[in-house]
C-alpha cells in the first residue's frame, strides 16, 4: 500500500507558491505508516492531469490530490478525475447549504461558480470543510483510492487532520508500523555531525537514520519499522541513546515542530525565569519569535527595539559615552543595552542584540559582526561576539537563534548547579 | 521546449521539509521562457530515480535534478544518472582544490566522502558552488538535456543566478518571449476579485489572467506571449490598466516579492516620514517584518514591545486608569500606546498594536479581538476595531497586514492632500 501526492496547479509550475501542501500530506502520511514513494505537480489542464493519472495508477495505491477544487474556471481537478474514471459528480446539499450560510454571514454577494464548490463523487464519500467551501471527496476504483483534497493550506490541513486522517487509519490499520522521530541539533555542522555518527549510519538497517542539513541547523530522523508502536518506539529510543552519547552536546529538542525559541520557552516557564530584550538589527525578531511560545506572557514582560541609536539612548538608557567611545556594534553597548532593559522591564534576564544586518558595514564593521548579551539578576552579563555571513535576514535569523542557545545554556546549565 | 523538475530526497516524501527549491527554479524557468508542465519528488533510490527519468524524458526536453549531490552516503543523483546515461563521471580538479581550501578556511576537518561532491560529467559542463562544495553539472544525450543542481536553497539559488540562467538563456534564446507581472490586492477576497473581472478572465487570450488566494491577500498574475519583450510589456500593461479600473482601490503593488511592508517602507522613505511602533499581541513582528526594508533606519526609530500589562505602564507610560477603566484589549488602550510611543521616540507617526492572539479569550473578549491605532504628528488619532478568526499566529500575522494598510492608506491619503 503507498500513497502518491498529485498537486495540481499552474502557480506551482509557474513558482508563484511554494507547494507546502505536498510536505504537510507527506508528514501525515509518514505518522500513518503510508509509505509515499513520488509526488507530481502538474498544471490546470485536463489532457496532462489525466497523464499523471494514468503513471500514478501503474505505480501507487492510493492518489491524493490538492488543489483545483476552487470557484474559478481554471479549477478543474474534480471534473477531470471525475471524467477520466467515468464517474458521476453530484451536488451535496450539506455543502451547499454550509457555502451559501457562509456567504450570508460574511455578507458577501455569493456568485453562482461558487456553488460547483459542493459537488462530490455520487458513489464516494464526502468530507467537509470546516473553515472554507470546497468539499474534499474520496472514490475507489479497480483497487485503486481517489482522495481529492482542497488547495488552501488552512483548508487542507484541516480537513486532513478533522476528518481524512481517521479515514485513512481506519482503512489501512492493520499496516506494519512506523516511528519516526527527529532529533535536532544546534552548533555543528552535517559532515561533522555525520562523520562522527559515521559507524552507526553505515550499519543502520532498522531503524535508519536520516541526516538533514536545514537553514540553520541538522536534523537526525530515526525511523523504525515493527509490529506493534511499543517495539518501534524502544528501538527508536535505543538509537536515540547511542547518538546522544556521541553529540548529545549539541541535542536541543525533538520533533518536527520543535523550536529552538519553544525549547527555551519552555524552560523559562519552568524555571520561572522573566525576560526582556533590547533588540536592534533583529529589529523585534527575537520577541516575535518568543511570543509564539503558548503561555510565554507568564515570564516573558516586553522589549525595546532600538533601531536608532537615538532611541538606544532616550528609550532604552544606554550612557552616550558607550555609543561615543565603543560605537553601536560593540560588546560594551551590547552589555549596557541587556543591563537598561533588565532594569527597565525589572526582569531576571535580559537579552540583547546589536550587529550589522547588511549588505553595508556600519561603524567599519562588516556585515555580518554581531554582540550578543545575556544580564542576569544574580550574577555577571555574558557577551558573545559572532560574524555571520548569510544575507540581511539571515544574519538576522542567526543572530536570533543564537540568542536562543546562549539563553538554553544559560539556563541548563543554572539546572545543573541546583 | 520544455523542462521538467526533478527533485530528489527522501526528506520531501517524508516531508520534513517543504520543497522550495521547485518553486524557485519554476520561477527561473518562467522568467526565461521555459515551459514546464510537470514536476516530481522522488526519494533516493537509485531504481525509482531511474523510473522517474524515464517517464521525464518521454515527455520533456530538460531534465532538471535538485538534491543527492551532498556527501553522504544517501546522495545519490550523479551516480544514479551518470549510470542512465552510461556517462562517466570525473573529479574536477578546480571543485576538488576548492573544497579543500573551505575546510581548510573554517579548520573543520574533512572527510573523505566530501570529495564525492566535486564529481561532474566527463562530457559536460561544469557549475561552480560559490557557497557551498557540490558542484553542478550538465549534460546532453539523445536530444535531451540533463541538468543537476544542488539542494540546499542558498547554493542552489546562488549557482542559478550565477551560471545556469546564462547558460540557459543562451542556449534557448530564439525561443518566444513569455512576461509575467503579479498584481497584489489586500482586503479584498478572490471570489469578489474573480466576479469583478470575470468578462475580463473569461474573454482571455493573450495576456492570461490568473488570479490566486494568498493567505492574506489575492494575486492575479498576468502573463503575455510576444516575439519580443517591448510588445509582452505593452500587453501586460494594457490589461494591468483595465484591471486596475475595476478594482484598483484595493491594489497595493506589482511583483512576486513586494510585500506591503516593502511597499509602505518606500513611502515612509518618500514622504521621509519617522515612524515607531508599540506592540502587544504581535509581539515585535511589525517591526521585525518593517526592517526588512533596506534603509529603513532613516525612518524607523524603534519601538516598545509591551507584552506584560506592567510594561504598558512602566515603559510605554500608558497611564493607569486608561488600562482599569477600559482594559488593554480596547480602542482607548491603543490610542493611548500609539501617543506614547510617538512621544518617547519623538516621530511623525507611531503605530499600535493591541488585542487577544489566542486561543484563549482575554478580558472576556474572544479570540481575534484586535485594536490598531495610528497617532500623527499633525493630526487626530486613527483607531480601527478586527475580529480575526484564525490560529494565534494567523491573527498575528493579520493584525500585522492590516497595521501596514493602514499606514499605506494614510501616506496616500497625505499624497492626495498635498
């Protein structure tokens, strides 16, 4: 049994839109055990739809398609599919009913090609769409599963996770299972990371390990394949053992979701620990970052974003003999800029962040050059000097990130002085 | 002519990461001409590779591989193809000196495996990394074009603009041309945009007309065919005025990379008006999104993120009894952020943000509940109420959008006065 991910969608070829559907079906399907073995993307043309058809029937079990199901006249998916297995569609009154309520209630004028957002396979099933209008629908035929799935990433997920996934689990429960977890990693590179676990990747069979280099980090996914979730999961954690005992170091959290900025979240809550930040090239990321985190207004007060250095110091108070006699983008500003903000939000630490972004230097600094502070309630500010070499933003998200591991360090290593 | 992509890696069909490289080698594409009807993810694995290259060559011209040319031991896309084709592989000696002077550069140690990267096509053509160590390669057989590239976005990115653009726009150059321009539209939904133009969409030829729902906003691309560049841009821009009669209002800028922040950035510069913010529920993310903008800091002060209560008062100096009199998530508590924040940074416009982001309701008032206000030097106090229905993240990101709109419609309101 595997499954094949059809998005349809001229602004996919184009490149107008990154097709985060396919990664978000494709994870989905992996937390399944539905193994998923190519993905297509094809445009808004019945002739070539129906190609992709015909090579996804004579290679895969089951076909998900995204998109096409909208009110415009190029939204086609449907009719297609619907035509290539000679299969009716009908109008489902529930949907229809949900889409014209929703026109009322928005106030909107509803337009007829609207309506054809509710048709669904006469012989199939019906799933609705709790946040949009357009109806996902299932079929099977000659042993073969047609999932049409809406476009719209919110839709989509929706749908997916409200009613398609206890479909799907329901279907192919007797499946062999698979476990996947990922281990992240900060501050080490893939070649390192993969030379030093070079002994274990080569003999991996079951589970396997999987190293993936991101923007700004390395993931390890190990997957494991048994019986029962039980046996998967002590086979999991069992590698997971072995490779923390090598890199542990470097080991911030787990999961695909996991955030350096929710790993710290996290510890600040527990510890209790309030927090404030003085931010100028990051510009509000940091905090914008931070906020994400549920729950963090119990420990995280405010910042300042002194973008100007005037406002480092009418707004945050940082003494005009620093900027004057170190400049801006100093580790002396840097300290003064966490020490006025700690003092300012009256908080337990505070973090601050002074570089330039780029492209031009500043100060005759080059881009890149960054200062980062940590001022503690109990006891002496850190500082870090760091020279990037990303772009604008990324110098940005760097600076971001490693402010977020200078305060998890801090804070692990608070934990192990208790 | 056409060109097919091709992306390999095991990570996209588990979806642990989004497949943006497609994306942007699709927009390449577009930008030179290049048709591409088809585009498919594939794991690595030397057999479904191969199959995947048969289906691409039966239907497509240009072959073009992202990912599997990294060092380790699952990077298989040169091998994989070399062995197709029965072409050989060979080190080149620039790529090779090249890597041992990056590891060499940041004193990591090399491994062996990381020469592997330097291999390119005995009988084809070369692409330098200048970020990175895999090399790009081409090569042509039968009449078909085989072009591989590396995964990680920023090389990838970096040796296109770089080498693969030149290459192709030489190669194809007395093909058609194909111009494309994206019209932004905020505050206005697809269906309505849709129904507005619909004799305009249904009577299209040349240019086609394709609208498309944003998370936030809708675009509509308009794409012209002509046998030069000068006859596309008048078509574009003849259906860009008709377009922009009907629903102009609403029309905010051109381009697949403007964003509204970039837009008002560029009148804040124009009018050189200062600007500073306050923000609580979003966080900082106004301003981390408004320093996007290169120059920025001629106007952009800085501003206070009052995410705690106390911080409203203490920092921002939003007094006492505006706060207990009427709550934080209210028009009063807004208007007085935006004054105070005018104040401390001293600027001709500042900007607040208040309101409940979820899930949870706040001050018995629900979810999406948000309060903007817009203080003016010379002028009253803007304030404006939103119910938004989406995720925490979603209402902030909205309650963002709506803060720049707010400010464009006020610099173009300037505009017409003057």
């Amino acid at each position: 049994m595997n499954a094949e991910i059809i998005s349809v969608g001229t602004e996919l070829l184009m490149g107008q839109i990154v097709n985060s559907d396919a990664a978000f079906i494709a994870k989905q399907l992996t937390g399944l055990g539905i193994d998923s073995y190519f993905q297509t993307v094809v445009g808004d043309n019945p002739g070539k739809i129906k190609e992709v058809i015909k090579i996804a029937e004579s290679r895969s079990d089951l076909l998900i398609f995204t998109g096409g199901l909208g009110p415009t006249q190029d939204d086609l998916t449907k009719q297609t599919v619907a035509d290539h297995l000679g299969e009716e569609l009908v109008m489902d009154r529930t949907g229809l009913m949900h889409i014209r309520q929703w026109f009322e209630r928005s106030g909107r004028s509803m337009t007829q090609n609207n309506e054809r957002q509710a048709l669904v396979f006469r012989d199939g099933i019906v799933f609705p769409n709790p946040i949009g209008q357009a109806l996902g629908t299932y079929i099977e035929k000659n042993e073969k599963g047609y999932l049409l799935l809406p476009g719209p990433p919110r839709e989509l997920e929706q749908m997916f996770r409200q009613s398609v996934t206890p479909f799907l689990s329901d279907k192919y429960e007797d499946q062999q299972v698979i476990l996947s977890k990922t281990l992240r990693f900060f501050g080490i590179g893939e070649s390192t990371l993969t030379t030093l676990l070079d002994e274990m990747i080569r003999n991996q069979t079951n589970p396997t390990i999987a190293p993936y280099a991101g923007k700004y980090e390395v993931t390890l996914r190990i997957t494991a394949n048994a019986a029962t979730e039980a046996v998967c999961e002590k086979l999991v954690d069992e590698t997971k053992a072995e490779i923390l005992a090598i890199v542990g170091e470097h080991h911030y959290g787990d999961g695909d979701e996991s955030s350096l900025a929710e790993v710290v979240g996290k510890k600040l809550l527990e510890s209790k620990s309030s927090l404030s930040a003085a931010e100028s090239l990051t510009g509000g990321l940091f905090q914008s970052e931070l906020v994400k985190v549920p729950g963090i207004s119990e420990v995280f007060a405010g910042g300042i974003v002194s973008y100007q250095a005037e406002a480092k110091q009418r707004v945050l108070g940082v003494p005009e003999h620093v900027i004057e006699t170190y400049g801006m983008v100093s580790p002396e500003c840097a300290v003064a800029m966490a020490e006025c903000a700690r003092e300012l939000f009256d908080t337990d630490l505070a973090i601050s962040f002074t570089g330039v972004a780029g492209p031009d230097q500043m100060e005759n600094k080059p881009a890149g050059t960054v200062w980062i502070a940590l001022s503690k309630k109990n006891g002496p500010t850190a500082v870090q000097g760091f020279r990037f070499s990303r772009d604008r933003l990324g110098n940005r998200e760097q600076t971001v990130l490693q402010g977020f591991d200078m305060i998890r360090r801090h804070l692990m290593d608070s934990d192990l002085e208790r």
